[in-house]
C-alpha cells in the first residue's frame, strides 16, 4: 500500500462510481480496470460493504482492492439471472423490527425475516418496539417464546426512549440491516438513536412514468459511534429466493432438534406418519403458531415458481 492508499467502506453505488467511507469522509471513487476485468461472472467487482483500498492519483480516487467478504447477500441479476448481483457484502446481523402494538404484534409474522437471516448465518436479534403503547405487557408472552428459543429480544420505544441505548450497543461496530414491516417504526427507531440518521423509504420513481417500484439498490449508512446500518430499500431483499421448502425446518430451531426422529429421513413434517415435529406441536411442546408460520413459510415457497 503506498501512501497515498487509505482504507474504507463502500456505502453507495452510483453506477460509474462507488462512495466510499475513508474514516468518516464520503470519497467518490472509480474503480480500477485491473479489478473489472477480475470480476468473472459478476457484473461488478465492488459491492456495497466491501471493505476496499483506495488510492489516489492525479485523476482522482480509486478502488484497487477488494478485501475477501465475510459474507455476502445475493440474489438473482434482474437484467440477466444467470448472473448473481450482490446486494450487500460483510452483513453481520439482522434485527427484525415488529411492533407491540398499533400494528398489533402479531406472533408468527417475524418469523420469515428469521428464516432468512438464519439460512444466510447471520446472527439475529428481535427488537419489539413501542413497548410504550402496551403498559401491560401483553407482548410478553410471544416475546417468551423467541427468548425460549434462544433469541435476543430487545423491548424499545422510539417515542420515550425505552432500550435505545441497549439497541445502541447492540449496533456498535457491526453492519446491521434492520428488517421488519412497514409501520413498526424502523425509521423512528433511527431517528431515536441519531436525528442525523434517515432511513429512505422504499418507494421511488423509475423515472418511466408507470409510477412507483421498489428499488433494488441498498445503502450502508456510518454509524457515528462506529458501525453501519444497511438502508434496505424493501424487505423483498430479504426473500427466501434460494431455499428449497424441505430445508425451512431445519430454520426452525425447535423443528431442528426433533426431525432426526421423524419416521421419513425426507419428512416434511406436514401429514407424514410418525412426524417427531407434529407429535411435539399436539404435545403443546412447539408453540402451534410457530409451527403454522412453518407450513406457510413452505406453501410460499412452491407457489414461488422462480423465473431463473
Ligand atoms: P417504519 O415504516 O417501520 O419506518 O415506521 P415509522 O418509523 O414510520 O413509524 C410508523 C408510526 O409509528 C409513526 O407514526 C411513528 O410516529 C410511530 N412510532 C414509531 N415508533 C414508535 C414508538 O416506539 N411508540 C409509539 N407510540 N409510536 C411509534
Ligand atoms: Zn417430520
């Protein structure tokens, strides 16, 4: 590396360029031939979260590295499907958002979000928020549920403050997406922890005139007390597009440790004899509502014919 080399974080891609952040300071950078031609079947070689060298030079800044990814969200090129397009790379943990009430939490719906942080191994944690509307805790019970399971749940309020400063630490000096539906207070949430802190909405024009779509183009945001925060333009970032519905059990923590004695080696723990799971949910051993949000999770997935 020479001198004029610095080290950063890719937060926004701009087509001919990407924005990197060199220790707080947002540098548009090109990137170097050498690396393009490296790419192989990816349409880019710098995606959003890679932590890349950037040199500088008479023209300007450029990207000339790309360290390894920890890890990396991908799915299906929109333009050419046989290519994988990288939503975001070193993701470390998801927190799904739900709402204790107004919406009412409703157990079960996060449990799609679970699946698919989960099946990509990255650590996850459940933030209940306004917990102010809800004196009497009556989302306890569901929140026992996740916590039996082994899940952090954070309990918030971005209108008095409860758990800011746990969600705080919880953020600190890792790349987060925070993933829940709309309504629960995601960008709330964002503005309690810094008003300097936006969260996009997901809907924008496509500039053709037919209106709204959600855009596929996802931003990291700095943390300022260290870390980042994936701007996710919609949750559908987040589908499930890769999963077979055999393997949605094994994402299931307590379906996971009963399958080995299932009957069938291949159960689908649906109406199959001598189904470890299913005994466990007449025995009240798995919550029933979980094991529903399980068949629907599968009945999604077969109606989901891919396109590729
Ligand atoms: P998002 O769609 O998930 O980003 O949700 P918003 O942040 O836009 O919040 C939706 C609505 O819920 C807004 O009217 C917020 O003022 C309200 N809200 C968000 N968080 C809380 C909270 O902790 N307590 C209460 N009482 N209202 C909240
Ligand atoms: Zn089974």
């Amino acid at each position: 590396m020479s001198d004029e080399a610095k080290r950063g974080v890719v937060l926004r891609d701009e087509g001919s360029s990407v924005i990197v952040d060199l220790d707080g300071e947002e540098v548009a950078c090109v990137i170097r031939k050498t690396l393009r031609r490296k790419s192989g079947r990816r349409r880019k070689p710098v995606a959003v979260g890679d932590r890349v060298t950037v040199e500088f030079s008479g023209d300007g800044a450029a990207v000339t590295a790309v360290e390894e990814r920890r890890s990396q969200l991908s799915r299906p090129d929109p333009s050419d499907p046989r290519k994988e397009q990288i939503l975001v790379a070193n993701l470390d943990e998801v927190i799904v958002v739900t709402s204790a009430k107004s919406p009412d939490l409703v157990p079960g719906l996060i449990d799609r979000f679970l699946v698919a942080a989960e099946s990509r191994e990255l650590d996850v944690a459940i933030a209940i928020n306004k917990v102010d509307l809800d004196p009497d805790r009556e989302f306890d019970t569901v929140a026992q549920v996740y916590r039996d399971l082994g899940y952090t749940v954070l309990e918030t309020s971005a209108e008095d403050g409860t758990g800011i400063e746990e969600l705080r630490a919880f953020l600190r000096e890792h790349t987060t997406s925070l993933l829940g539906h709309s309504g629960v207070g995601k960008s709330s949430l964002l503005n309690a922890l810094d008003p300097s802190l936006k969260l996009r909405t997901g809907e924008v024009h496509d500039g053709t005139g037919k209106g709204m779509h959600t855009t596929t183009t996802v931003s990291l945001l700095r943390l300022p007390w260290g870390g980042y925060l994936v701007d996710t333009p919609g949750i559908r970032a987040f589908g499930l597009w890769n999963m077979l519905p055999e393997d949605v059990g094994y994402w299931f923590r307590e379906m996971r440790e009963r399958m080995p004695d299932c009957r069938f080696k291949n159960c689908l723990h649906d109406n199959e004899p001598g189904c470890a799971v299913k005994a466990a949910v007449e025995a009240g051993e798995i919550q029933r509502w979980r094991y529903e949000s399980f068949l629907r999770i599968v009945e999604g997935l077969r109606e989901e014919t891919p396109e590729y």
